[in-house]
C-alpha cells in the first residue's frame, strides 16, 4: 500500500469518526436522507401494528361467529336427530291410532251390519203380520158378504112367501114398526121378525112403504 493510499484511509476514517461524533452530540445534523429513513422505519413500523391490530379486530368476531356457529350447528343437528325421533314415535302412534280407528271401523260395520240384519228381520216379521191382518180382514169381509147374501136371499124368500099368502102391508102415515107388530103379532116380539123379513133397521118407515108380515 502506497503512502497516499494510507493517508487517505486515515482522512476516511477520522472524517467516519468526526460524523459520528457530531451525531452523537447533536443528532440534529444528522442527514435528510438518515432522518427520512428514520421516519420510514417508523411509519412502517407504525403501519405494521395497525396492520396486525386490524387484522386482530378482524379475526376476533369471525372467530366468535365461527365458534357459536358451529356450536348452534350441533346442537341443531341434535334437536333434528330428537325431533326425527319423535316423529317416528309419533308416526308409531299414528299407525297405533290407525290401527285402532281400523278396528272401530271394523266393529261399527260388524254392528251395523247386525242391527241392519235385526232391521230387516223385525220388517219382515211386521210385513207378514200386517199380511195376515190383511188376509183375514179379507176373509171376514168375505164372510160379511155371504151372510149378507144369505139374509138377503131369506128375506127375499120370505117376502115372497109373504107375498104368495097375501101378507103385505102398506104402512100409514103414523105408523111404526111396534105399531105394525103389535098389530100382527100382538105383542112386540114381531118387531124382530118384521125388521130382518124386510131389512129394516129404523124403528119406522115412511108413509106407503108396503112390507112383509112373515108367519110366526
């Protein structure tokens, strides 16, 4: 190393040494360039902290909605897997009641079927009643009309037997059926005998009506 060389590593080196002690003594010498890379150095750290503090005030409340979240999802799925449960307990019921309903149903129609059997058994029984009734209503209208017949055919017979021995009379006015029998028969058991010889009911007849007086 030459002599110049050396020197002027002594110059650079006290000149280091002068910097560096003014700084030290008066850090308001120091240089733009170091005070603006102070400031940097402090802005970016500044900014880093509100970085990291932002992304903590981030992160906070996601991580809190996370967790209840995912919390509130289990619990959930417990609720279902309980609720599916019940439904299906429910369902079992449902099929209990059905069953039931079903076999009401069933004995419903099993009595309805025997109180309409009952039904049409008592109206069967009440319709051959009445047919009877009705037969026999019959038979004694029947019977009315024979012996309606019959007395109509005697009193014929003795109104012309009467008719034949001249024994017809033509009532007056006045004149009753006792009257008439008393008449005749002297006495009034004639009455009978005058009234089903001619078919009389009343107890008189009117004026010019011509009769039958039977014999006794």
């Amino acid at each position: 190393m030459s002599q110049e060389d050396y020197r002027e590593k002594i110059e650079e080196h006290r000149q280091a040494i002068t910097i560096k002690s003014e700084q030290e003594t008066n850090p308001s010498r120091m240089t733009r360039r170091q005070l603006h890379g102070n400031q940097n150095k402090k802005k970016n750290h500044k900014n880093r902290l509100l970085t990291i503090l932002a992304i903590i005030f981030i992160l906070l409340p996601v991580s809190t909605l996370l967790y209840f979240g995912y919390f509130d999802q289990k619990k959930n799925s417990e609720k279902a897997e309980i609720d599916r449960g019940g439904v299906q307990i429910e369902t079992n019921d449902d099929s209990q009641s059905k069953q039931a309903t079903k076999t009401s149903n069933s004995e419903e129609n099993t009595l309805t079927k025997k109180e309409q059997a009952e039904r049409e058994k008592a109206e069967k029984l009440a319709a051959e009643k009445k047919a009877i009734k009705e037969k026999a209503e019959r038979e004694k209208a029947k019977q009315k009309e024979k012996e309606a017949a019959a007395a109509k055919e005697k009193q014929q017979q003795i109104y012309n037997e009467a008719k034949a021995a001249g024994r017809l009379y033509n009532v007056k006015q006045g004149e009753t059926i006792e009257s008439i029998a008393l008449k005749f028969y002297g006495s009034d058991a004639g009455i009978g005998i005058i009234k089903e010889a001619n078919g009389i009911t009343a107890d008189s007849v009117p004026a010019g009506t011509i009769i039958a007086i039977p014999a006794q």
